[in-house]
C-alpha cells in the first residue's frame, strides 16, 4: 500500500475516527484502524466492537493494499506535522509516514484479525437534513445521562408517535434531574420505527461528523443496531438493549405562573452568581415577584452572590432552587432572544420553552432550598 493524502483531510478523519478507539482495549487490534487504499480514495474503519465508523478520503494511491495503523499515535503524529501532503508507505509489517524531511515507522497488524460488526437486519429507514439532525441533536444531547449505572438513560430515545401523529419523530434525552424533548416531521419508509435508545458515544461522534456538513443523513434503523450514512462517513452502532422511562408523564401542564425573560442576560446571570458556588450541587435560588427576578447563591464558607433583574413576570411572589448547571444548558440550548419559564410552586418541575420553537419542550427539577 502506497499513497498521498491532504494533512488537513487526514488529521479531520482520525480527530473523529480516534474517538471511537477505547483507552483500555481487551484485544490489541482495536486500538487500530483499518486503512483501505483503491482506486482514488483511501477508506479509515475503526470499531469498538460497539460500533463502526468508516470515513472516506480522496487520496493518490500508487499501490493499493490495506494495513492497520495504531489510531491515537497515528493521529498524534499526523497532527503535529505541517500542512502539506503526506505518504503512507506500508511494507511487511510496518508502515513509512512521511512529511518533508519527517519520517516514522509504525507497526501494523494483521487487517485479516480487524473485527467487522455483523451485518444487521435494518427495514425501517428515512433521510434528514443535515440541519435538521444538528437541531434534533442540539436540543436534546445536554441531557444525556452521564452516569453509567443507569444505562438505558445514557443515550438518545427516538421514537415515531402514534399512527395519528404519523411521520412525527420525537427525541428526548434525560438524566432525572432534566428533560429535553424535541419533534420533527419526517418521511418514513419500509416499516415503521421502533422505539430505540441511542448510545451516548454514538451521539457524540454522530454530532462531530455533522460539522461542517450540508448534505443529507440517510438513516437505517431495526431493533438491534441504527445507521447513519453522510458525506464521506459511515456509522453503524448496537442500540442501548432497555426500556426508557415515560418521560412524557413528568412533563408539567398545569405550570400557571409566566416569567419571559432576554436568554442571554439570564445565562450571564446565573453563570455569574452561581461562581460563588464550588460544591456539586451548584445551588442557585431564584425569587421572583412582580417584574422582578432576583438569583442568589451561598456556600458552606459563607461566600454570597446576589443579581436582580427585570423579567416579564405577573404571578405570585415564589422562591425556587436549582443547580446551575442544569438551568444553564437548557437555556444555552434556547435558540430565541427570548425565554419562558412556567412555575407551579417551589417544589414542582419547571417547564421551559423557546417561543420561536412550538415542538421543543425543557424540564428541570427544582432543588429544595
């Protein structure tokens, strides 16, 4: 195997590829990838036996042939080397990686041991834009749980709604303490959606291919495994083997109390106050009263912030507590100058909603103060 490629298109492909590679490995193999090298373009598969992601770039190939490549150390060395093309040279059992005057020789191993996931049954399938599978991601990924002992909330629910709401996809994603639930109108085809979990690390690495791509994401999914296929890149994955909780019942519909505040001066708000704050919960209160919204914040050693501000409120006086961070990432995935916040009483969830967005719904537990 003999070729040359782009630095800038080679060091892209292994910064998304890599991330599919584990740490900690069981089998030597799969801390590598797979390079294929035919006619004008190179194919870069790497797997976790969880999932597979194979990129597609165009190269000059002298020779063709295949190897496997140790991906972190490649996409290190790849990585600090200048722009300008580079040379792949594989011979036995190693392979030549030069740039100008910089040379390295890294081991390979066998690509005939190099682990494919077996092929799945897929009959449902559907294509999205690329914009709207960013919003769809956008709006909901924050969410994901990142606590492992509760697996099933780990990734994405993407379910089809009832036949009376047929071609609706909705996605959510929670971790207990907040909800992000999102809709899309969609044309389906062959059999109909299952309901299906995501995993998390398919999600992320799903959203980076997504940068900087305009062309349309054609998905195939059954009730094993999801595909996603866009420019140049080919994902497949297991899906989460679990049931994802009801989460529709904790969405509140009797939320009578309105504050509409400018989303940005909210977010600078909490985020200032909330710096006072070290410990896990990052506690925040927030009172409201007419016209008015006052955040404060204190820990353990007696450190206090305070801000008040004008909002857009007319219902009773409240105090109401919550973590930071959590308001915070709901409202950075607001799109609108503007947001709602829907109350009950102090200890009740709030709802919160973009108004330039009717098919987006937020929830976020309040702390007892």
């Amino acid at each position: 195997m003999k070729l040359q490629i782009d630095h800038r298109d080679l060091v892209r492909a292994l910064g998304s590829i890599t991330s599919v590679v584990e740490q900690r490995v069981t089998m030597p193999i799969l801390s590598h990838i797979l390079l294929k090298a035919e006619k004008d373009q190179v194919v870069l598969t790497a797997t976790d036996m969880e999932m597979e992601v194979a990129i597609t770039l165009a190269a000059k190939i002298e020779k063709a042939g295949e190897g496997t490549l140790p991906a972190r150390k490649l996409h290190d060395i790849i990585r600090k080397l200048p722009p300008g093309e580079i040379t792949l040279e594989s011979k036995d059992d190693s392979c030549a990686v030069r740039s100008g005057r910089a040379k390295f020789d890294l081991r390979m191993l066998a690509p005939t041991d190099f682990p494919q996931l077996s092929a799945t049954n897929m009959p449902c399938s559907f294509t999205l834009s690329a914009e709207h599978t960013r919003t769809l991601l956008g709006r909901t990924t924050f969410a994901m749980s990142q606590d492992d002992s509760r697996y099933y909330l780990g990734g994405l629910s993407v379910q089809k709604r009832s036949e009376k709401e047929s071609g609706v996809l909705q996605v959510a994603a929670t971790d207990g303490h907040r909800l992000a639930v999102t809709r899309l109108a969609y044309q389906e085809k062959g059999e109909p959606l299952p309901n299906i979990i995501i995993p998390r690390k398919t999600v992320t690495l799903l959203s980076h291919l997504l940068e900087g791509n305009d062309e349309d994401v054609q998905i195939s999914a059954g009730e094993g495994s999801i595909q996603f296929v866009l420019a140049g890149a080919t994902m497949t994955s297991k899906l989460i083997d679990g049931q994802y909780p009801d989460y529709e019942r904790v969405i509140p519909n009797d939320n009578d109390q309105q504050a509409t505040i400018n989303r940005e001066e909210f977010v600078h708000i909490i985020d200032r106050v909330a710096t006072v704050v070290s410990d896990q919960s990052r506690a925040i209160k927030i009172a409201l009263a007419e016209k008015t919204m006052i955040v404060s914040a204190s820990d353990e050693e007696q450190n206090h912030g305070i801000e008040e501000t004008s909002l857009d409120y007319a219902g009773q006086n409240l105090e109401i507590g919550f973590n930071a961070r959590y308001i915070l990432d709901v409202a950075k995935a607001v799109q609108a100058d503007d947001m709602v916040l829907r109350f009950k009483d102090p200890t009740s969830p709030c709802l919160i909603l973009d108004p330039g967005d009717d098919q987006t719904q937020y929830v976020v537990m309040p702390l007892r103060i």
